[in-house]
C-alpha cells in the first residue's frame, strides 16, 4: 500500500460505494509504499550518505529487487531459515502495455557467495494470478515452501482500485470484499519450481488480510475489516483476530475504534505487535499485547495491552527482533517526507513490558526508508528504501527491497534503550 503523505486516513464514503468497498485516503497500511505518489516533500539538495550514516548498524547494504524489472516492490519477509524471501511487487509492463495497478506476489531464494554473503536473488516466480491484487505476504515457520498472502483472487471491481483520484488530490486505497488470505506450495522439483494454485484458508465477510502464522504454525493472526463500523466512525475499521487452524476457530483479540493493524506474533509466540490509529488524529501508535490461551494450547484472548509508542508521529509495520527484546517499524519522527526505520525497546530482559522506552534511528536516508523485518537469526535487516539510483524518466528513486547485514552489538543498544 502507499506510503504517507500529508492527512493521513482521509475517507470517502457513499451509501453504494460501502457496501462494495471501503475507500480511504490513507497513506500506509501494511504494504508496500509507491514512490510516485503526492505528498513527499523534494528530495533534499544534498543526498544522505546513508553508507556513512548507518555504520555500526548496517553494513554490506545490496539492492534485491532491480528498477528494471519493476516499477516498485516492498514488504519483503524471510522464511524460516533466510534460504527465500516472499514480497509483493509491480512488474514493468510489456511495450505498449499498460502498467499493472495492483501489487502481484513473488518469492525468490536468497543467492549467497562462499562466504554465506547475500549477493542477489535467483529465480523468481509469480504466485498470484492475473489482475489480482494481492497483499502480506509470509512463510510457514516448518512447512518448506508453503506461504500465506492477501489476494482477491481475481481483479478487484473497478471502484475498487487504489490509485491517485484526479480532482482530489489525493491518494486512495481500496479494501475491497474479494480479498481473502489464501495458501500457495513452492515445491522443487527436477524439472524445477512448481507452484500450487491459490487456496482461500478460510471465508469471511468484509476485508481480510495481513495474515502471519504463530511460531508454531497452529495460529494465523489477521486483520479484518469491518464494513459497520468503518461506516459509522467514517474511516476504515479492522480489527484484529486470530484463526486456530486445529480447531477452526476464529477469535477476536483487539477490538477498538480506528484501524488495528500489521500484528505479528513475537518469537516465542507470547506476545503480538500492531499499530492502531485509535486516537482518531491521523497519527498511529504503536502496541504489544499479551496473549491468553487455555490448556489445549488455543489463543482465546488478550491478557494485558501496553502501548509504547504516544507522540505526535506516525508510527506503524512494527517486527519483533528475534530476541523478543525490541521492535523495529516505520516512522515519521524525523518528517512526514522522509520516513525511516526505528528501533524501540518492547520487552525487558525478564519478560516484561517496557513501557518508558526510548526510540532510537536504525536508517538514515533520503527518501522512504520502512516495513523493515529481521531474518530469524537476527543477522540481516531487509526493508523497503528509495535510496536507489535514480532511472532515467523516474521523477525519483522508486520503492525497491533492500538488504543489509544486522550488527549484534546494535541489537544489544537497541535492546537496553541506550
């Protein structure tokens, strides 16, 4: 989804368009960010030397995804151990075509040198079909090849495209009712990668996406929007639920005004992360919660929430850093035209909640820097950046996924708050 500009969450309702589609002028959800949409201030006279910036951070920075092969990518994740990657992207139409609207899935393996190093990626291929629009994309923490996405399956109606509304000046997406999550197999095989059809998990009403499956694959926590409730408060509505795949149950965790979204579990599986827009002021705030299960093992609630973040920026696509001891997420701390990673300590070192801590600058970049994911050993950072070079006919550098090396003594700051 698009990245933020300037009055965040702006919706446009009408009486027919509600019961198709929820349209909102919102700049971020938990997708991945254009490069060409209004709102960004210009880029700055002098570049950030981000190599130099971020030393004693990240390190060994590559580009994955090429300008020319597609107009933007992003929200890129790892599999269980860092071989693939999934992540959603915009391909460059054929001469004389037009550009695709709507993000398609992809995954690829990760491509290493002799010394373990990432170097690229190597064959690609497109899970999704044609004309769907897709979103969220994650891998099955113990089932090789087996992942989970957003995807309407089909194209969208037409009123519910996403895209820059003449007129308004303003940047739309679409949370249109087709969209499921739905499960697709990678398998290897000796004539190569084969790759299953698209499969619906489960059916439910109104908008269902940004799905992640528990550390031990019995639980996927989603979003769901609500299609009431967003018509009532007069901006997009979800709330957050989890779905037992043992039993079949789905299970609402955090319910509250405003859009709860992007939650994933924490790497025990305790605790879950979200962002929420709750206070209605166009700002998101960043929360953990504390789970509750009952002796078969089932999520049935939450325990305790805590809020972290409660300032004046937007903050949101918070990931847990494999120690369970801070999270890493997207910001406007440092300006609504130029968003960066941030770290901010979550738990203490004896489980607890931190609720005082101090957010401290991971990326520094011109341009958007965010939805940035650790790999499960917690040695490499990729996230989605414009800090690309700048291709002939592109106003600026599009959104593309980026990789870096993690340093450990970083996480060891971040960790402690200092």
């Amino acid at each position: 989804m698009s990245s933020p500009p300037p009055g965040l969450w702006l919706l446009s309702f009408g009486m027919m368009t509600i019961r198709r589609t929820l349209l909102a002028a919102i700049a971020l959800s938990a997708g991945s960010v254009s490069a060409s949409q209004p709102g960004h201030s210009s880029t700055p006279e002098e570049p950030i030397d981000w190599r130099s910036e971020e030393v004693g951070i990240l390190s060994h920075h590559l580009q994955l995804t090429p300008r020319d092969e597609y107009i933007k990518a992003g929200e890129a994740y790892f599999n269980h151990d860092a071989s693939w990657v999934i992540f959603q992207a915009v391909l460059n139409p054929s001469e004389g075509e037009p550009a695709q609207t709507d993000y398609s899935m992809f995954a690829a393996p990760l491509v290493r040198n002799e010394d373990g190093r990432v170097t690229g990626l190597g064959e690609t291929v497109q899970l999704s079909g044609p004309g769907a629009a897709t979103t969220c994309g994650w891998w099955h923490p113990s089932e090789p090849g087996l992942v989970l996405y957003g995807s309407t399956l089909v194209a969208p109606e037409a009123t519910n495209q996403p895209g820059y509304q003449r007129g308004t000046g303003r940047y739309k997406w679409a949370f249109p009712v087709e969209m499921e999550i739905v499960t697709q197999t990678i398998q290897q095989t000796e004539d190569g990668l084969v790759v299953t059809d698209p499969k619906v998990i489960f059916s439910r009403d109104g908008y269902d996406a940004e799905g992640s499956w528990s550390p031990d694959g019995r639980h996927v926590l989603y979003a769901n929007v609500d299609m009431e409730k967003s018509a009532v408060l007069g901006r997009p509505d979800a709330d957050l639920w989890v779905f037992d795949t043992k039993t079949g149950l789905h299970t609402l965790l955090v319910e509250a005004d405003g859009y709860d979204g992007g939650p994933f579990f924490s790497p025990d599986g305790n605790w879950i992360t979200y962002r929420s827009d709750r206070r209605g002021d166009n700002l998101l705030q960043l929360f953990i919660a504390e789970l509750d299960r009952d002796d078969s093992g089932r999520i049935t609630g939450v325990k305790r929430e805590v809020q972290l973040t409660d300032n004046q920026h937007v903050n949101w696509a918070p990931f847990w850093h494999p120690s369970g001891r801070f999270l890493i997420y997207s910001t406007s701390e440092v300006s609504h035209g130029n968003y960066e990673v941030f770290a901010i300590p979550a738990l203490d070192a004896s489980g607890e909640p931190v609720v005082d801590g101090v957010p401290q600058r991971v990326t520094s970049a011109t341009g958007f820097d965010g939805l940035s994911v650790f790999s499960p050993d917690g040695r490499l950072m990729m996230w989605t950046s414009q800090r690309g070079p700048l291709r002939e006919g592109d106003a600026r550098p599009t959104s593309q996924v980026w990789i870096a090396e993690f340093d450990p003594e970083a996480a060891s700051r971040f960790a402690e708050g200092g």
